[in-house]
C-alpha cells in the first residue's frame, strides 16, 4: 500500500489580501507551504509527496524546492480555477498508479498539521477506503435560511436580504471538517467521475464528493487537533505557535 501526500496549493488568495498567496506568506522563518509540506515529508508512513500549483506561482514555489531538496516530493501538478479541479487534477496524475494507492489531499494552508494527525489517518486507511480529519465544534451551530420573499430596497429589507435560524443541530454531532481527507484512490477516481457528469456539481471538500456520489461509502472520522486550523485571512496568521 503506497500513500502520497497532495499538498493543495492552487489557490491564490483572494480573501486574505494583498498580490501573494497565503501559501507563500512567511511563517516562523519559512513559508507557509514549507512547514505543510515538511511534516509529510518527513513522516515515515507517507511515500511520495505531491503539490498542486497555480501555474502563475510555479517559478517562485521552484525556487523553494531548491532550497529544501525534500526526497519525497516527485511532482508538481497545475492547478485549476477551483479547488475541486485542483483535487481532480492530482487524482489524473496519479490514475495509473496500482487500486490500492491512497491518495492524502491537504490544504497548504493548513501549516500545523502535526505527525500525530498524519498517523491516525494512514493507520485508518488501513480499514477503511475514505477517511476525513475532524474536531467536535465547540460552539452552537445555526442553520441560517434567507428569507427570499423580502425585497430589497423595502423598509424591512434595506440592504440586505435577512436571514432566520431555521434549525440547531445538536452540538454533540457537530464536527468541524479538517485536513487531510484521504481516499483509496478508486474510490476518489470513481466520486469525480460520477460528480463530472452532475450539471449541478458544485463541492467544498473531498468528503463532500464521495458522500454525495459514492453514497454507500462510510467515510471514517479519526479526531483532528485545534491547532491544525486553516489561514483564510491575514489575521490568523499573526499567532505563530
């Protein structure tokens, strides 16, 4: 069994501001995609590492595989216009590879992921053919409907439309989703395949994939960490651990 690390790296961050992308913001005397892709490749249990790259930033991410040398990164793969065409582009690169790949797609903005994380993922690929990383939520969850019969410009509709509580989930079933997701790489071939030929395909994550269009598929949930927290904006950047 040989499991490859795909460090998604394609975005180019447009809700942290300013021309670079979070992936290159420096971060306790590196940047932020070195301290992602250091942990995988310096984990014992991972084989091969892989990142995904806007083209545009390609001649700059070269220049730090020159200064790091990591033994186990072995391609850099384009990414696309969305995050999902970057997991389905890594997917293609590897579809040659032997059914029993595993395939650990993680964000490279999550800079914190540690060792332990890792572990607990490959040791339950072991068992199941999806696994996803996740921590209970610590605050109530709403889930929030737009009242879409209020019209704007109205005197109870001004500048926006209102939103209503419309449901609380249990707290003690809410889990807040994480880093890596990893795949038996059929498995994540086939949910792609099968989400490609939806009109109305539109996903977030991964999991999101293989729960919608591989439906018979539990996806295993082994337990994340609070510090494996993903950068969205410049601010969360600024508490370096």
């Amino acid at each position: 069994m040989k499991n490859i690390a795909v460090i998604l790296a394609g975005g180019v961050g447009s809700r942290i501001g300013g021309p670079t992308p979070k992936q290159f913001l420096p971060l306790a005397g590196r940047t932020v995609i070195e301290h992602s892709i250091e942990t995988f490749n310096g984990h014992e249990a991972i084989d091969e590492v892989a990142v995904v790259m806007h083209p545009d930033w390609k001649e700059q991410f070269r220049a730090i595989v020159e200064r790091n040398r990591w033994e186990k990164l072995t391609k850099v793969i384009d990414g696309g216009s969305e995050r999902y065409m970057s997991s389905l582009n890594a997917i293609m690169a590897y579809i040659d590879e032997p059914d029993d790949t595993n395939l650990l797609l993680h964000d490279a903005a999550r800079p914190w992921v540690s060792a332990e994380v890792i572990g607990r993922v490959v040791a339950a690929l072991k068992m199941h053919e999806a696994v996803g990383v996740a921590v209970p939520s610590t605050d109530t969850v709403w889930e929030v409907h737009p009242d879409l019969s209020c019209e704007l410009g109205t005197e109870s509709c001004t500048f926006e439309i209102p939103r209503f509580v419309a449901r609380i989930p249990e707290r003690r079933l809410m889990w807040c989703a994480q880093t890596p997701q990893a795949f038996r790489l059929p498995l994540i071939r086939d949910a792609y395949q099968r989400a490609l030929q939806d009109p109305q395909f539109q996903a977030t994550d991964d999991c999101g994939v293989v729960r919608k269009y591989m439906p018979g598929t539990k996806i295993m949930v082994v337990e994340g960490e609070e510090r494996n927290r993903k950068i969205t904006y410049r601010g969360d950047i600024d508490e370096v651990e």
